[in-house]
C-alpha cells in the first residue's frame, strides 16, 4: 500500500469517527436544543364531560415552570404532570404552557363543555 492510500483511510477514518461524535452529540442533546415539548395530555379538545372536574395528566419534558390556566403546578424529573381542575358549567378552555430553562416555550389549548347532569 502506498503513502497516499494510507493517507486516505487516515483521513476517512478520523471523518467518520468526527461524524459519529457529532451525531452523538445531537441525540444526547436533542430535547435541550429542540426545546420543551407538551405531549401525551389526556384531554381531547372538542369533548363534552359530565364530571364537574377533571384529572389533567401529561408530559412536559425539560420544563422548569408549568402553568395550568395560569397557576403553577409541578413536574417531575421525567417531565411528567397530574393535577385536577374544577370546571365551570358550559363551556371551559384548559391552557397549559410550559418554559425551559433557555427560554422556549409551548403552549396548547383545550377546549371542553362540561354538561351538569339534571339532579332531581
């Protein structure tokens, strides 16, 4: 093999184990460079609940601050969220944001009906 052959698979070599550690380092670090991500919420925007309240559940990975119509509640280490809310009679909108600690944002919306039963 000649001296420029070995340079080559030298260089290659040092290039693919440069890109296998940077795409390393992107999966390691996705969710803090994507930011914070509110998923797998119980509700269905749209529903029409008979109960006067409802158990609100879900994930917020990487959040520092969560707020559920305005008030704080707490996460845990995995991100993960439960709290109940009373709701109104008609119609309720349930708003949920969250905040990492670089600043991003999201934010979802949830719109029930709570429908009071006729008590006799």
């Amino acid at each position: 093999m000649n001296q420029n052959a070995k340079k080559i698979v030298k260089i290659a070599g040092f290039s693919i184990f440069f890109v296998l550690i940077i795409f390393y380092a992107f999966f390691v670090s996705k969710d803090l460079i994507l930011g914070v991500k509110i998923k797998n919420v119980n509700l269905i925007d749209g529903a029409t609940v008979a109960e006067s309240t409802i158990k609100v559940i879900g994930n917020a990975r990487n959040a520092i601050n969560l707020t559920l119509n305005g008030r704080e509640i707490s996460v845990d280490e995995q991100g993960n969220f439960d709290e109940t809310i009373a709701l109104l009679p008609e119609y309720n909108i349930i708003n949920i944001k969250a905040r990492d600690k670089f600043g991003y944002m999201d934010e979802k919306n949830y719109k029930l009906i709570y429908e009071a039963g006729n008590a006799f």
